[in-house]
C-alpha cells in the first residue's frame, strides 16, 4: 500500500514538473506610446493620442502587469491561464466575440431587425447588456479583463477589420475571433443606423 501510494506521488510529481505550465496572454490597448519590459512585465506609458498595442505573455508565477504613467503606477492582476485584454486607452472598449455563420451576410435587412441593432447598440454603449455569457463586453479606461480559457484566441483592434475569410481547425471550427470598437466608433456607428432608419 504504501509503495503504491509513493510511485502515484512520485508519478504526479514527474507530471507536473514536465507540464508546459498556466499560459496567460495579456493584449495591451493604449492611448500613447508604450514600452514594455517583458521581464518585469512593466508597461512604461506616455500619454497621447495615437492608438498604440502590445502582446504579453505570462507564466504561472507571473501575477500581473504593473503600468507606469506620469499619474502613478498601478498594477493589474492576471490570475489564472487565458487570454486577457488590458485597456489603458483614454475611451471605453466595447467588443464581442465575432460569429462566423455558414449563411453570410444579409442582403436586405428588416425595420425590426434594424431596430433589433440599435437598440442592442444603445444598450451596449451604456455597458447595460454586457455579459461573460453572451460574450459582449464593455471595457472602460484602466481595467483588465479576461475573456476566454483558449490561448489561440484572436483579438482585433479597433482600428482594423475582420477578416472576410478564416482558415478552420482541424475540427472545422471557426477560430476565436474578438472585435474591439471605441466606444466612440460605437457612438458614430449608432448615429449612421438612426439616419438609415429615416430613409
């Protein structure tokens, strides 16, 4: 019995000393410039306007990304294995996970189904329907958040499009896309559906 039970702790202890570990990517969205010292895992900010990224990658004891600016440091917490989006832009982040149906899209579209959008828009603009369950997010300034387990996930800034097409997996699956708007964009995108529906 208990050489059984050694060769089990011993066999577990083998397992995960050779296991790849908790694997966390952090995207970095900033208003400014920003430099990133990968070992400390420290974002360096300097204030502006210009759109500006980066990709981190954590391990498992690595616990979170400190920011510096000129109003202070602050750090934010990356606690377990994911992909995370840390928001230091000057304007709210509002995404969703993107839905790569098997119909394309639309060639005409209802009054209610235009309605259905704005009214979805003006919700989501004031964060109201945004969800881990629905895959809706609302992101403001100086906060983190992780939105999926699949490291292999996608995110798109705001200032470039989906891609018309994707290569599946060997599954046939759709990859996991995230697209990001300013709240901004959203706000503008919105004003251009309420004209439509007065044509």
């Amino acid at each position: 019995m208990k050489c059984t039970l050694l060769s089990t702790m011993i066999a577990m202890a083998c397992f995960a000393a050779c296991s790849p570990g908790v694997q966390k990517k952090v995207k970095v969205m900033s208003s400014g410039k920003i430099q990133v010292d990968e070992a400390t895992k420290t974002i360096t900010l300097t204030p502006g306007t210009q759109h500006n990224e980066a990709d981190l990658v954590l391990t498992e004891k690595d616990k979170g990304i400190t920011v510096k600016s000129p109003e202070g440091d602050q750090t934010y917490e990356v606690p377990d294995g994911g992909v995370y989006i840390l928001n230091i832009k000057t304007d709210t982040l509002i995404g969703n996970l993107v839905n790569f149906g098997d119909g394309g899209a639309p060639k005409s579209i209802s009054t209610e189904q235009l309605e259905h959008i704005i009214d979805s828009t003006q919700q989501l603009i004031n964060g109201q329907n945004a969800s881990d369950e629905k895959k809706t997010y609302f992101i403001v300034p100086k906060t983190i958040k992780k939105l999926t387990t699949n490291t292999n996930a996608q995110l798109i800034n705001p200032y470039k499009n989906i891609p018309y097409s994707v290569d599946v997996d060997k599954d046939g699956k759709a990859p996991e896309i995230y697209k990001f708007f300013t709240a901004k964009q959203k706000r503008e995108s919105l004003n251009e559906l309420i004209e439509r529906m007065k044509k």
